[in-house]
C-alpha cells in the first residue's frame, strides 16, 4: 500500500509541472513574437539601407550631371575600340600618338588597358574618331611637315 507522503509528493510535483508549463508557454509566445519582430526590423533597415544607396547613387548623378551642364559632354573610351580605330586607319601608334599630342608609348598602354587617357586626350580622341582615313593621314603630314 502506497504512503501518503509519496502520493502527497506526486500530486506536489505534477501541480508545480503544471503551473510552470502555464506560465513557461506565455513566455515562450512573447519570445516567439519578438523574434517575429526583429526579422521584420532587419528586413525593414536592409530595405531602408538599399533605398538610401539607390537615393545617394541618384544624388550623385544629378550632381554629376548638374556639374557637367557647364563641362563639355563626356565620352566613353574602350581600350579595344582605340587599337581597332588606329588599325582602321592604317596609323602606327607612334603616328597616332603624334596626332593625339603623346608618346607612342602612351598609346600602347592605353591600348592594353595600363592606363587611361585624361579628359582633353578624350576630346581629341572623339574627334579623330570622326576623321576618316585620308582626313587622318593629312592631318598627320600637316603636323609632322
């Protein structure tokens, strides 16, 4: 026959098991919820995070912009594209170099991509890409004569 003191200490331990699941399970909810909550938050400031990088990208071209309203247009330069010109126009790099006002090597190295022309070269370059083969040659003989 059981003992009253261990059926008194089973019915103890099972009521204390209840009331801590009672009040364990409002805890793990409100935990539940503020994990809920900072994921919302973090996908919240990595939204605000790209809208602000788009809004300064944006910034920056319209001051960009802004600023070369008075500056003349500026234009793009492929290395690539600079070695297949001069070969279209039968040039050396040395003579490409005399028209454009640089060295030889200057030409070489912006045709490999070492480096890349200053803005006034850029100028130059837009307008020798204008010019045709004959325009070209002419040009050179008037600088070297």
């Amino acid at each position: 026959m059981p003992n009253i003191a261990s059926i008194l200490k089973e019915e103890i331990t099972r009521l204390a098991r209840k009331e801590v699941r009672g009040e364990t399970e409002g805890l793990k909810k409100a935990s539940a919820q503020h994990r809920s909550d900072l994921a919302a938050l973090k996908r919240q400031v990595t939204a605000l995070t790209k809208q602000l990088a788009r809004l300064e990208k944006g910034t920056t071209r319209k001051g960009m912009h802004e600023a070369s309203a008075d500056a003349p247009a500026r234009t793009r330069f492929s290395a690539k594209g600079l070695a297949t010109h001069r070969k279209r126009l039968g040039l050396t790099a040395a003579d490409l170099g005399t028209l454009l006002g640089v060295s030889a090597q200057t030409i070489y190295n912006w045709e490999t991509g070492k480096s890349k022309p200053r803005q006034q070269q850029l100028t130059a370059i837009a307008t020798l890409r204008s010019m045709g083969k004959r325009q070209a040659k002419a040009q050179l003989a008037q600088q070297t004569a």
